[in-house]
C-alpha cells in the first residue's frame, strides 16, 4: 500500500492524477487484505515510463504498464473506456479518456467502480459504498448492456458472490438469466480462472446455487455436472477439491470436464484426488500412494473418518528417496548386473517398509534381502 501511494505521489508530483482503484480499493473498505494493488492514472503509457526509470509494457496496448518499484511490480493504467466487444471477449477499443469518472464507469460492478486518493479520499461515483455495506453486487449502469458487452461479467458475479457472500441485485440477476447463453461466446480461459476462484471462496455455496438458479451453468461446458444439491461442497478448500466434489458425486471422470483446458500438473492432481476419493481400503500402503493434497481431498469428500494425513507423516518413510537403501547397494550385496531384477526387489522392500514388516535400517534390510534373494536364486 505504501509503495503505491509513493507511486501516485510521483505521478502527482510530475503533474498528472492518480489513484488506486478497483478490487484493491473494494477489499481495503472491507478490511481485508488486497491481492494486488493497481493505480489509474490520467498520465499516458509513454508518461508513465518517463516518470519511473524501470517499467515493463505488459499491455501498453490497453494502457497498461507495469512500474517496478521497491521490488515490486505495480501496474499503472491510463484512465480508459472500452467500446465493442463483438466477440464477447476483448474490447475491440480502447480510448484513453481524461476523467477518472469514465474510467470508473467502464468496470464491472459498483463494489469494483471506487477509486482511492493517497489521502484516503474514497472517490465513489456509483454507489459501491452503500452496495458494500448492504453486501450486494449490482452491474455498473445497465446490466443487459454491460454483459452484452463483456458475457464473462456475469461469471464474475458469481465468482464475487462466492467469495464475498454478498447477493446480487434483482435487475442485476435477471439480467444474467437472461443473457445467460452469452456465456458461450468467452474464451474458456477466462471462464476456468473465474470457475476457479469461485470454486476455492469462502462462500462457495452461495456462488453456486446462484450460478445454478441463474440458468448461467446450463452454458458452461459440462453444463450437467452443475444440475445438483450443493450443500456438501467443500469451500474454502482448493480448486481442485472442487472439480473433484464434481466429478465424484456425478460418476464422472475428468474427460467430461477436458473442455476446461487443465494444464498437465492439474490434471494429474485432480485424477489423483479423484482416485484418492473413490479408495475403496485405508492401509498404510494405500495411503502412501497418495500426496497429502489428495488425502485431505479424500477426506473430505468420501467422509473418511482416519486422519488420512496423519496415517501418512506416521510412516517410517514417505518415498522411495527416504528407504535406507539404494539400487547400488543391491548391485553391491549380489553378483548380478543392471537389470529391471533391481527395480522389483527395490519395490519389494519398500513395500515391506511402508507396512511396517521391515526396518527401514541399511543392515537389517541386508540380511533379510540376501535371505530372500538366496532363496528366490534356489527356488529360480
Ligand atoms: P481479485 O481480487 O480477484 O483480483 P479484482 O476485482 O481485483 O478481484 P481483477 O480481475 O483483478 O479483479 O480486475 C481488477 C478490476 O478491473 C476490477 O475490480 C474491475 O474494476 C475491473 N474489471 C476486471 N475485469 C473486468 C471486466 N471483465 N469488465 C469490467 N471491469 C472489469
Ligand atoms: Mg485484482
């Protein structure tokens, strides 16, 4: 905060206005913590560079630039309006306009329509203060205007209201059932960072009663998955115990939801936890298989009584780099060759550790390998 107030006292200083605005400005009047910070400034991108000696164009094209400062990146956006979303997606223009009123008033909701002075001046052209205090979520102008230009804006909703518990206003909400099938026309980027962020809120259950209600989930890809009762839905929990809580309650496996674009280390995580909620046994060794995110996915969901974590950090050894041996003694102890022998007995021996039937002690994992690999050898 105070190295964006330094910021804008820099940009005053060369002659231009500037304040903080939007999510920023929402989450400081509600006493929480801002997730980042941006200025809007009347100066242009090109004054901009010439007030800061380090900047970076992130997205010049829109008037964005990134001012680095004290360590820290903070992006300074020329105050700007937008006009024609023919795709529903971008703005096929950007004007740079010389109020910040204007600026303002292209934003999404009143909430996110604020601007704040160094002073702590609230500016507020549109209600969003008195919309804050009665928890309510309202389009910025006309509401059918504003999602026919941008559809992701009735997404965004949504998103607020899980994270924020706050209800969206009637014109608002009917507004969003009636545009609902604009949703379709959104890159599918966008809509998983908003499905994501509504996923982990805190007020998840709201958000998605309303996402239902609205008819909005009908035109999300995978659109039946939503079709369900949502008070077991886990909130406050990661994303991706989220998209499991989806798939597991349906029978559905992570083809039905591919449309989302997860990147690989998501997908490999959610059909982890998905595996992890369908476990039909606890034993040490199932638990080891897992990582602590699917256990704690696993509990929640499939109502597992053990402290599946707990069950975990108990074992003697969490993966194969914790055993007391290594492929190297095994070539060591006997007089074979490199072969695939090495990675099954390796196998074995983790196992029998993991079950608690074998110390995991260099020594003792001696004797009892060479007694069995003697007898294996005899036997053939
Ligand atoms: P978060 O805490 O998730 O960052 P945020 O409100 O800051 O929430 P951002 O996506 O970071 O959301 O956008 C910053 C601001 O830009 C918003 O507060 C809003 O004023 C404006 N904004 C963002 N996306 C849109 C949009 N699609 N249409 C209109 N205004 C938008
Ligand atoms: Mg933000």
């Amino acid at each position: 905060m105070e190295k964006a107030e330094r910021l804008i006292d820099a940009l005053e200083a060369a002659g231009f206005e500037a304040y903080i605005v939007g999510g920023a400005v929402r989450d400081l009047l509600l006493g929480a913590e801002p997730s980042d910070v941006d200025v809007a400034t009347s100066a242009l991108p090109e004054q901009v560079k010439a007030v800061f000696p380090r900047t970076v164009d992130t997205g010049i094209q829109h008037g964005t630039v990134l001012v680095l400062t004290e360590g820290e990146g903070i992006e300074v956006t020329t105050f700007r309006t937008e006009s024609g979303y023919s795709d529903s997606r971008r703005p096929d223009q950007v004007a740079f306009v010389t109020s910040l009123t204007e600026d303002l008033r292209r934003r999404d909701f009143t909430i996110n329509a604020m601007a704040l002075t160094k002073d702590h001046i609230v500016v507020d052209p549109f209600g969003g203060q008195s919309d804050l205090d009665n928890r309510i979520i309202r389009a910025v102008g006309d509401a059918d205007e504003r999602f026919r230009e941008d559809a992701l804006r009735m997404l965004r909703a949504v998103r607020f209201a899980g994270q924020l518990g706050f209800e969206p206003e009637q014109a608002t909400a009917d507004s969003i059932s009636r545009n609902a099938d604009r949703i379709q026309a959104v890159a599918i980027e966008r809509i998983k960072i908003e499905l994501d962020k509504l996923f982990s809120s805190r007020h998840a259950k709201k958000g998605l009663e309303f996402l239902t209600e609205s008819g909005l989930s009908r035109y999300l890809p995978a659109g039946r998955l939503f079709c369900r009762d949502w008070t077991r839905f886990p909130e406050n929990q990661p994303a991706l115990t989220g998209w499991a809580f989806m798939l597991h309650d349906t029978y559905a496996g992570f083809d039905e939801v591919r449309a989302y674009r997860f990147s690989n280390d998501e997908r490999r995580l959610l059909q982890q936890i998905l595996a992890a909620v369908r476990e039909p046994e606890w034993t040490k060794w199932t638990v080891y298989q897992y990582t602590d995110a699917a256990l704690a996915a696993a509990r929640l969901l499939a109502g597992v009584e053990t402290d599946l974590l707990r069950l975990k950090s108990e074992l003697p050894i969490q993966s194969k780099s914790d055993l007391a041996v290594s492929g190297l003694d095994l070539l060591e102890w006997t007089d074979h060759s490199r072969g695939p022998w090495l990675r099954e007995w390796l196998n074995f021996i983790e196992q029998r550790v993991v079950k608690g039937a074998l110390a995991n002690d260099k020594q003792q994992i001696k004797e009892w390998f060479l007694h069995e690999y003697s007898n294996h050898q005899s036997t053939g």
